[in-house]
C-alpha cells in the first residue's frame, strides 16, 4: 500500500508524539517525526504546517514543515497571526507598563494585536475612558470584555474567526474564563484567585491550540508578571505608533529621551501622546538596554 502524502497542522505536541489536524479532513492525527529532524535537531512547534504520510499502523511521520509566517517564543507557536492581550480592570489592577511590554513582544513577532480590557462590569465610564485615549493610536484593537455581563463577546469572536490568536496577560486577568465561552465541551481548568497574592493559579499543563467552532484556533498561555524583552534598545521606540507623527526630530538618530530638538517629547508636554505611554517607554528601554548590553 503506497502511502498518501497529507498536510495539517500541529496542534499539540506531547512528548515525542504531535497531533496534527488534518486540512482536508478535519482528523487528528497522532504522528510521529521522521528521524532526519532528529538528527538536525529540528523541533517543529505547536502551530507548523506540515506534510505527513500515513504508516501501516494508521498514524503518521511528519515528513516536512513548512515555512513559518510568524514565531512566538513566549509561548513557543509557529503562524500565530494576533495575539490577544488580556488585562483585567480589577482584581488584580492593571499593569500599563507589562501591557506595554505585551504589545511590543506581539509587534516584535510579527503579530497584530489585540487588547481585552476584561472585567469590564468591575468599572467604571471614567476608568474605561482614560484606558480609550491612552491606548487609541498605539495600533491595537481595543475590546472591553466580561464574560460576567458577556460584553464585548461577540465582537472577540468575530476578530479570532479564521485566525490563530494566543491569548497572554498576568494571572487573574480572566483569560481561561474567556476561554470557556468560546470553545464548546473545554476542560480549561480556570485558575482559582489567591486572596493573599492576588493572582490566579494556572494549570496549564502543555501547550495546545484549541479548535474554534466557527473557524480559527486559540492557545491560552501561562499567566505571568514581567515581560523581558529581547531586542535592539534603540530600535524601541518603533514599538510605539504614537510616536511616528512627531519622529523627524533635529536629530535623524534621535531616541526621544534626552535629545534636545526632539519633537516627540514637545508632544508629550502638549499631551497629544499621553505621558503614561512615554513615561512607560523611558521604563522599558532603561531595563532593555541593560538586559542587551547585559548579554
């Protein structure tokens, strides 16, 4: 019997065995990799296309991967096309310079993105308007969420159809609650909130991409509480669309910290870019460049 050359994706991968669902079938497959990956050392990641064959037992030997669109390392997922970012309101309170941090880490990865502001029955009209115009033109969707009040809902659902979207934010935030409105018959263990700590406790126990009734596919992730990023300092900046309005400064090289002439700082005083996002700005480069030259 010859075998039938195939093609899928990765959706979850457990020890040395990967479950690919099938494009043409909708079937999952359990494979194994063929042993010249190996012996390159070649780790396909949750989210690779690739090609298989059938074998007489009636799994599968990944053959091939294709070439990756994008790859996140945090977590580790090939193709992701956005990354939804989800900070609660309340309990816990917001953190705007991890959420910063957040948004480059996607942009960085070739990722678009998307903010949850969850919780949104916890707040107030006045706290959901200062989030609005401090987060309008840094280049994400913004949605205000509760799966309480089922807010916002729908309008998720519609961005994450046909896509590959990794849902990251701190514990807590209420990403695994979100979760469950959108897969049918989930076993998403939903962390349990500590009262001393504030933060949820996380179970997630492997990474996996979880199938979308309506089309697309979502990978929850661990929740954490710093963000280090890895890239050129001086490239930071770019991370802000914010800031490209007022960028040709007296300088070509100009950083926006403490280069006379720079336009983008007389923005800030005029507050047409809000001076929380600058002042995050200075933050994370002072810790990036630290950690560059560190290495």
């Amino acid at each position: 019997m010859d075998n039938i050359m195939n093609q899928g994706i990765i959706i979850k991968g457990i020890g040395s065995f990967y479950y690919i669902m099938d494009d043409a079938t909708g079937e999952i497959i359990q494979c194994r990799l063929k042993g010249i990956f190996r012996s390159q050392k070649i780790v396909p990641m949750v989210g690779d296309c690739v090609l298989y064959d059938n074998d007489d037992l009636g799994d599968g030997i990944v053959t091939k991967i294709l070439p990756r669109k994008s790859t996140l390392s945090r977590p580790m997922v090939a193709n992701a096309t956005q990354g939804v970012i989800v900070c609660a309101l309340k309990s816990p309170d917001i953190s705007t310079i991890l959420l910063d941090k957040m948004l480059i880490n996607n942009a960085a990865s070739g990722l678009n993105s998307v903010i949850c502001f969850n919780k949104s029955d916890l707040a107030d009209a006045s706290e959901k308007e200062l989030l609005q115009l401090m987060y309008e033109k840094c280049g994400a969707r913004l949605i205000f969420t509760s799966a309480v009040d089922k807010s916002g809902l729908l309008e998720l659902s519609s961005l994450m159809k046909d896509r590959i979207s990794v849902f990251s934010g701190v514990s807590g935030a209420g990403k695994s609650s979100l979760l469950k409105e959108f897969i049918i018959n989930s076993d998403i263990e939903i962390g349990a909130i500590s009262e001393k700590s504030n933060r949820g406790k996380h179970t997630t126990r492997h990474s996996e991409l979880m199938i979308l009734p309506g089309g697309g596919y979502i990978m929850d992730t661990p929740g954490f509480s710093d963000l280090e990023l890895q890239l050129e300092p001086n490239t930071l900046w770019k991370y802000y669309p914010e800031f490209y309005p007022f960028s040709d400064c007296k300088y070509t090289d100009c950083l926006h910290l403490h280069e006379p002439g720079c336009h983008v700082k007389d923005a800030v005083e005029r507050k047409e870019i809000p001076s929380e996002r600058y002042n995050n700005y200075k933050k994370i480069y002072e810790e990036t460049n630290k950690n560059f030259h560190k290495y």
